[in-house]
C-alpha cells in the first residue's frame, strides 16, 4: 500500500514559501529605499532565514525526481542545509539551478547533513532540480529537512 503524503510541504511549497518571505522583505526595503538608491541595493540588503519538512515521493524504482520553477526569485543566493530523515536508507541526491550551484552526494545515509548554495535569476525564470535516488526503499514517500538562509 503507498503512503500518503504527509502535511509536509514539498519541494514547489518550500520554495514558494522563500519566494514569498524573499517578496516582504523587498517590499519593506523598497520603503526605506532614499533617492540615491536602487532595487538592486534593496535586493542586496535582504537576509532571512527558516527550516521546513519536505515530503518527496519515491517511485517503484527508488526514485524522486522534484522539479520547481519560479519567476521572481530576485537573484538571491540560498544556502542549503538538508537531510533526509526517512526511510532508513542510502541515498544518491543531485541538487541543481538553472541559475548555478547545487552540488552532488553519492551514498549519503538517513539524517547525514548535505549543504550547498543554490543561485537564482534576478530576471526570468528559475529552475530547481531535485534528484534523489535511494539504494533500497520502493514506493513510498520520503521526509527530509531544509534549512535556508539567504
């Protein structure tokens, strides 16, 4: 019997809940703005932080393929710290952007922390790709956490 996703978010929710968080804060900084300076200084002015549960589907071939696009992912850079809680397994994980960083982790075991930046576009589209690949679990759904900051 396949298990039913948890009130977990998942991949598309964490980053729309960033995207949302990275929006207000924009939006304040551009009310402080004076009139010598830009956008680009409020942009670079935002930080912020947060940690969520990420729910991931697991095919019958061990497989969780998570794919998220955003527009308006104002060129922040995010510094990922994750891990994946359950099933007890190893774990291949391919983290990637269309805007640069991500990185690569061969036979990462449940709760082993994986970190890496992940970049965004300040104009167009950006695409997050989550791969992950686990050695015995079949059908079922995964737990993993992500801490953010930016």
């Amino acid at each position: 019997m396949e298990k039913t996703l948890t009130k977990e978010k998942t991949f598309t929710e964490l980053f729309e809940e960033i995207q949302d968080d990275v929006q207000k804060k924009l939006e304040a900084a551009e009310n402080k703005l004076t009139l010598d300076a830009t956008i680009i200084d409020a942009i670079v002015g935002i930080q912020g932080k947060g940690g969520v549960p990420v729910d991931f589907k697991i095919d019958e071939n061990g497989n969780s393929h998570n794919e998220i696009k955003k527009t308006g992912c104002f060129g922040v850079t995010l510094h990922l710290d994750a891990y994946i809680k359950d099933p007890d397994d190893l774990y291949d994980v391919t983290v990637s952007s269309n805007a640069g960083g991500g990185g690569t982790w061969k036979n990462i075991k449940s709760n082993e922390h994986m970190t890496c930046p992940v970049k965004t576009k300040l104009v167009g589209e950006t695409k997050v790709v989550v791969d992950i690949h686990a050695h015995v679990a079949r059908s079922t759904i995964g737990h993993a956490y992500v801490d953010y900051t930016y």
